[in-house]
C-alpha cells in the first residue's frame, strides 16, 4: 500500500523508480515523492506517467484521486522556487504531453510541448491530451 509510510524499503536503494499510473490513485503525492526520495539512490532516475487533466482516462476510472497539469511537480524541482506543499528533491530532466496519434501526426503534439502553458490556458480541452510523462533526476546533495 503506498498510502502507508514509511515503505518498508531501505533509504538510498534503487538507481531507477517507475510510477507509471500510480500518482494519480495516491492520497498524499507530496508524502509519497518524499518517501521515493527517501529509497533512491543520489542521482537516481524517478520515471512517472500519469494522465493529463484533459485526458478521456483521467475521469473515467473511479480509483483516480486527481489529475495533473504539465508543471504540478515543478514544486518538487531544486531549480524552482520552493512552494508551501513540496519540498526540492529532483531535478526535472524531461517532461512531455503524450497526445493520441491524431494529435502527433498534425503537429499538435509538437506545439503543445513547445508552449506547455499556452497550450494548458488554452487548448487543452480542444486538443486533449492522454497521459504526461516526467523524468525526475534525485538530489541528495
């Protein structure tokens, strides 16, 4: 159960974490990124997909807490400014918008990921997205 803490994992243990639909079924996601934190290694790679608030997927499956916007873990990245409900542990490598095919092959997509805000504040309920995947890099230094 990953709504119950500590995991009963020893700090500093894994070189790679994949999350990949998983945050959006947790109670407690600041809790839960403290704690893989917590269990990776310094340099460690944290790999999370997730869907997107837009996405057809993000409402129709009755275990989902939440949904997520592209920068809902920029709190999370030491090269941000400190917010109130995180804490800097990562550095974000990459983040993207994973669209359906049609989106991909009419460029949408590629727009979207080159103006993430713009395409949240504006077209993210006409050209829905799927899913959002980052790749986080932990910082114990």
């Amino acid at each position: 159960d990953l709504d119950q803490f500590p995991y009963p994992l020893p700090s500093d243990s894994f070189d790679l974490v994949v999350m990949q639909d998983i945050l959006e079924h947790l109670q407690d996601v600041s809790h839960v990124l403290r704690e893989v934190h917590r269990v990776a290694k310094d340099g460690a790679v944290v790999r999370i997909r997730t869907p997107h608030y837009s996405s057809y997927y993000a409402y129709n499956d009755p275990t989902h807490i939440r949904s997520f916007g592209v920068f809902a873990l920029d709190g999370f990245d030491v090269g941000k400014p400190r917010t109130a409900y995180a804490a800097p542990l990562f550095r974000i490598q990459r983040r993207e918008i994973l669209f359906p095919r049609i989106w991909r092959m009419t460029g949408v997509a590629a727009l979207a990921n080159r103006f993430p805000g713009r395409w949240e504040q504006l077209f993210a309920f006409v050209f829905r997205a799927e899913n959002l995947f980052f790749e986080l890099r932990v910082v114990k230094s």
